[in-house]
C-alpha cells in the first residue's frame, strides 16, 4: 500500500508529471495534463476497489 501511495505521489508531481505538462495533444477534450490526474485518479480508484474486494469480499456475513 506505501508503494501504491509512492508510486502515485510522483506522478502527480514534478519528477513523473513532467512528462505530461503541456496543453497539446487534447484527448477527451481535455489538455493533456487534466487527462494525466485523471487517468491516474481513474486506475487509482481501480486498483483500491481490487484491493479493498481482495481483502473484505470474501468474508462471509
């Protein structure tokens, strides 16, 4: 879980970001580094639904 957060916090700033801070090319009508946070917030949430299902769904009531 540490390496998902670290992993995660240097995307969203300057080492990683870097990669995606410009305006050009637009996608889903978006500049590209709106479109970065938020296919990282989207495979974020992803990733911590599989692991909350992984760890509580298999519970039984």
């Amino acid at each position: 879980m540490a390496t998902l957060t670290v992993v995660l916090l240097l995307l969203f700033t300057f080492p990683l970001y870097g990669i995606a801070n410009s305006a050009e090319p637009i996608l889903l009508g978006m500049p590209f580094s709106m479109f970065w946070i938020v296919l990282w917030t989207a495979v974020e949430f992803v990733i911590l639904l599989a692991l909350y299902w992984g760890e509580f769904g298999r519970r039984s009531r």
